[in-house]
C-alpha cells in the first residue's frame, strides 16, 4: 500500500501488517486516522476490489522481497520501498 497508495498509507493508523493477519481478521483490520473522501476514496476502493480478488494460499508465509536500487545495488533505502 505504500508504495501504490502512498496518500492512504500517510494517514494509516495500521502501517506494519501481515497479508497473513489481513487475511484472517479481514481488510477491515486497517484503521486510519481520519475520513477521505475523493482520490482517496476511490483509492480505498480500488484496494478493497483488489482484496476481494485475491486468493491467497494459507500453507505459505509471507516474503520480503528486496528490490535493487536505480544504481544496481542493495541499499537500506532499496529495503524499505
């Protein structure tokens, strides 16, 4: 989400998450600090169709996945995008 929806991800209350955890308490687990209406509203909506979409397999744990920099290289930045 933060890196698609970084609007929605500045104004979340629930930032550190599991697809594992969202799976089994439900979408509905993220909280946010106030309202949006507008892009972010139509954002929201966009992730919740997304959500509804996906299929998920419960035999396999979630991966961090660490892409390269623009450079080529491995760097703490590169980690947390």
């Amino acid at each position: 989400m933060a890196l698609q929806f970084p609007e929605l991800y500045n104004i979340a209350i629930t930032k550190r998450i599991s697809i594992a955890d969202l799976n089994r308490k439900g979408i509905g687990t993220i909280k946010f600090r106030r309202d949006f209406q507008g892009d972010k509203f139509r954002n929201w909506e966009r992730i919740l169709l997304s959500w509804e979409q996906l299929t998920l397999d419960d035999n396999c744990s979630d991966r961090v996945w660490w892409t390269l920099s623009k450079n080529g290289k491995f760097t703490v930045k590169s980690f947390y995008r």
